[in-house]
C-alpha cells in the first residue's frame, strides 16, 4: 500500500480515537485518558510483539526508551490541548514540529517546496478556528507548542528505532517505557475507569485507535522514507482530523480550508515520486 495511503488510515484512527477521548473528558481527566491510552496499548503491543524474545544491544534499548519518553510526552500534553482548542487546530499548530524536521532534514527542490506548501496549507486549516476564549487559547497554545516540539523528537527518534530495529517491536518498549515514566505523575488520574466497564471498554478503543494502529503503521512507513518526506507525508493528519472533528464533534470546517487541503495533497504529491530514503536521513 502507497505510504500516503497509509497515512490515511492511520490518521483516521488517531483522530477517531481522539474524537473518543474527548467524550471521556468529563468522566476522566485529560492528563489519565492519556496515560490510560498509554498504559493499554502498551499492554497490546508487549502481548502481540513480545519483545523479551528478541535481542537487544544497549543502543537499541536505550533508543526505543527515549522514544517512548518523548511519544508519551508527545500525548499527554496533545490530550491537554485539545481540552482547550478545537481538535483539527490543535493537530494543525502540532504540525509546527514536523515542518521544523522536514525544513532542517530536507534536500532539494522538491522538498523544500513541498514543506512550504504543507506548512501554508496547515496554517490555512489552523488559522480559523481559534473561538474558545482567551485564557483557553493561551494555556490550548503553550500545551500545543510542547507537543509539537515532541512531534519533532517523535519522527527523528521514529525513524532511527524503525531502520534499527524491529520498528513494531521497540514500539512496544517505548510505549511500555512511557507508561512507567509518566505513572508517578498520571497513575492516580485515571482512577475514575475502574468505576465502569463501558469507561474500560472506551480506554481500550482510543488506545488500539488512537496508538496501536497509527503508529504501527508510521513504523513501517518510516522504513521506506526519509525523515523530510516522512514529515511532509504528516501533512495529511491535520487534514483528516478536520474532517474527523466535524463529523464526530461537529467542529465544522470553514470554506478557506479547502484552499489548504489543496495544497496540502499537491505537498504530498510533490513527495511521493520518491519511495526510498537516502543513506543516512
């Protein structure tokens, strides 16, 4: 399957896990429904990969973990954003991070002018639908900002665990990793789920929609591209949470945004002529 079709599919299911998620908000608080997703796919992923199996260097240890650290770093505070910012701009403005990555690791043409349309194609989608009041905007942003800045960490650190190893396997490890890390802090947050097995069975789904299925599937499309293309391929997220948060939320998308989805699919256009990575990115 072409990796920009993969990319469809698994923002589907992150952002239908999202959309999810947010209906947990008033049971659950964002900061436990991020650690809970954590936990639970963690405990699928270690159960399918069963990495003990598997042989490990230090170096490969170590990567996967501090993979984990920024993934989970990564979902707690997008899960604390979007309480305050509609879903599709808090995706969009996270976009931040992997434009810096494509713009720092790109090469050519191509790319360059790909990530400047993607980048004006994702502030088209962000720019109209800052509505919340004021004090949510700022506290939506800085949350937002952080998170983009581990989206960065997240493909550069993504692509060297995917080439250096089994990519699905230290996914597991990084996913358990994050959990443990972020227990001390989130652990008594996500409290609330053993109240009801419909709030287990919620859990469950934004964790297999929202983690195990996306990021499996970035693992493998991060073995057939190089970090530039990979970032501007993520273009097609913020896109697909503007759909996802109008039909499940009805956070209706405005006219100007057409423009950007337009853009958007010509950046991924520019980029899908080359399938391998280059030595190296």
């Amino acid at each position: 399957m072409p990796a920009p079709a993969l990319f469809v599919v698994s923002g589907l299911a992150q952002y239908g896990g999202a959309a999810v998620a947010i209906g947990l908000f008033d049971r659950i608080p964002a900061a436990g429904v991020a650690w809970l997703r954590l936990v639970v796919a963690a405990l699928v992923l270690l159960a399918w990969r069963r990495p003990w199996r598997t042989p490990w260097t230090r170096r490969s240890l170590g990567a996967a973990v501090a993979f984990g650290v920024v993934l989970a770093t990564m979902n707690v505070t997008f899960y604390l954003a979007i309480e305050h910012l509609p879903l599709g701009t808090a995706v969009a403005i996270e976009f931040i991070g992997p434009v810096a990555v494509a713009a720092l690791t790109g090469s050519g043409w191509r790319d360059r002018l790909a990530i400047g349309l993607a980048a004006v194609g994702v502030v088209l989608l962000a720019g109209v639908t800052l509505s919340t009041g004021e004090g949510e905007v700022v506290l939506g942003l800085a949350l937002i900002l952080a998170a983009a800045a581990c989206w960065a960490g997240y493909v550069v650190l993504g692509r060297r665990v995917a080439v250096g190893h089994d990519g699905v396997t230290s996914l597991a490890v990084a996913m358990a990793a994050g959990a443990l890390v972020w227990a001390p802090v989130l652990a008594g947050r996500g409290a609330p789920v053993l109240t009801s097995p419909a709030l287990v069975l919620a859990v469950v789904a934004v964790a297999v929609l929202s983690s195990v299925v996306p990021y499996a599937l970035e693992q493998t499309v991060l073995r057939r591209v190089s970090s530039a293309t990979f970032a501007v391929l993520l273009a097609l997220l913020p896109a697909t949470a503007a759909v996802v948060g109008a039909v499940a939320l009805r956070q209706w998308p405005h006219p100007v945004d057409v423009v950007g989805l337009v853009l958007v699919s010509a950046a991924i256009a520019l980029t899908s002529r080359r399938r391998t990575p280059p030595d190296g990115a």
